[in-house]
C-alpha cells in the first residue's frame, strides 16, 4: 500500500513538473510600459529614503507605453496621424492619476484617473482626458467622453528622442510641466496643484 501511494506521488510530481517546464512566456514587448511621476524623484526616494514615505505625497503618476522610432517617420503618417486621435505611445492609452485637483493647461481637473491621448499637428497638439479607461489605442475613442482638451504648441527637441517619453518638471512650489516627447516633437503642458 505504501509503494502504491508512493509511486501514485511520483507520479503525479512528473507529471505537474512537466507541465510547469513546458509553459513559455511571452517575448519583451517592443514598446515597454514605463510610469512618470510628480514630484519626479517621488518613487525614487521613496526606495532610498523609506523616513520621507508619508511626508512628500505623489500629486501626479502616469502609466504608457514607449515605442521606439526605430528609423521611422512617425506623425502625420498611419503611426501618429495628424489631425486624427493618438494613444500618446503605443499599446493602451496611457493613464493618468491625479491626486488632487488640479489645474491642467488652465482646466480644473478634479482628483482621479484619467486616459490621456492627443490629437497631433504639425504646429500644435491637442491632449485630451477621457473618463475611458483601459481603451486599447485610440481605436475605440469617442469624443463625448472627454473631461477637458488642452491645445499646446509643438517645440523641437535639440535631439533626437528615440522612445517616446513622459517627465515631469517643477516649475515652482505650486506648479510644474508635464513634458511629452518623441522624435524632435516635444510638448509641454503646464500644471497648477
């Protein structure tokens, strides 16, 4: 009886081990997922300096996806079609979380998240939050949606920005600018807390 339980145990350890080695997982995504805080060395030092967690408060955190240029030409082609709603970044539509209200390119934005996506010129972007959360793309993006609509002007970079990024930057006690940058399209957009 207790050879029979035993080999029944080996068994079954075979088995659910073979099963465990033949599961693969999925390749690294050509466009990572990153998070950009404000103040912008918030999560750092919060992993260096655990004595300041409770004392210096996020006021902003947001979620993207950044693809690489990879030799590309990006806006005003299928990737970033100008006049037409964009991701910002690729895969779902980065999300935004506001810790309190704010106001953001001069609209009063009450606390809470919301997905942020812009509608590219050559000369100005419109960025958008939308109450839509988790949208893949801008595929299914409907207008009626939106909380507010922030048009900035388009400045160039002084060099190339191969990833798409999102950084934050203190302007003052109150204030800051979110940048968004890609290629040598850069944007920024003001935020008061």
């Amino acid at each position: 009886m207790k050879k029979t339980a035993l080999l029944f145990g080996l068994l079954f350890l075979a088995l659910t081990g073979a099963n465990a080695q033949t599961f693969t997982f999925r390749g690294i995504d050509k466009s990572p997922m990153d998070m950009a805080y404000y103040p912008d060395d918030y999560a750092h030092d919060r992993k260096f300096a655990p004595a300041k967690i409770g004392t210096d408060k996020a006021m902003v955190r947001i979620v993207y996806s950044r693809p690489g240029k990879n030799g590309r030409e990006l806006f005003g082609t299928k990737l970033a079609p100008y006049g037409k709603a964009w991701r910002a970044g690729a895969n779902e539509a980065p999300e935004i979380k506001f810790y309190q209200d704010v106001t953001f390119g001069g609209k009063k934005i009450k606390a809470g998240n919301y997905a942020l996506l812009a509608i590219p010129t050559e000369k100005e972007w419109t960025i958008i939050l939308s109450s839509d959360l988790d949208q893949w793309g801008a595929y299914s993006y409907n207008e009626a949606l939106d909380v507010a609509r922030v048009t900035v002007p388009v400045q160039k970079s002084d060099s190339v920005i191969e990833n798409f990024s999102i950084q934050f930057a203190k302007k003052d006690a109150k204030t800051a600018t979110m940048y968004m940058g890609w290629d040598t399209v850069l944007v920024a957009v003001p935020i008061e807390f």
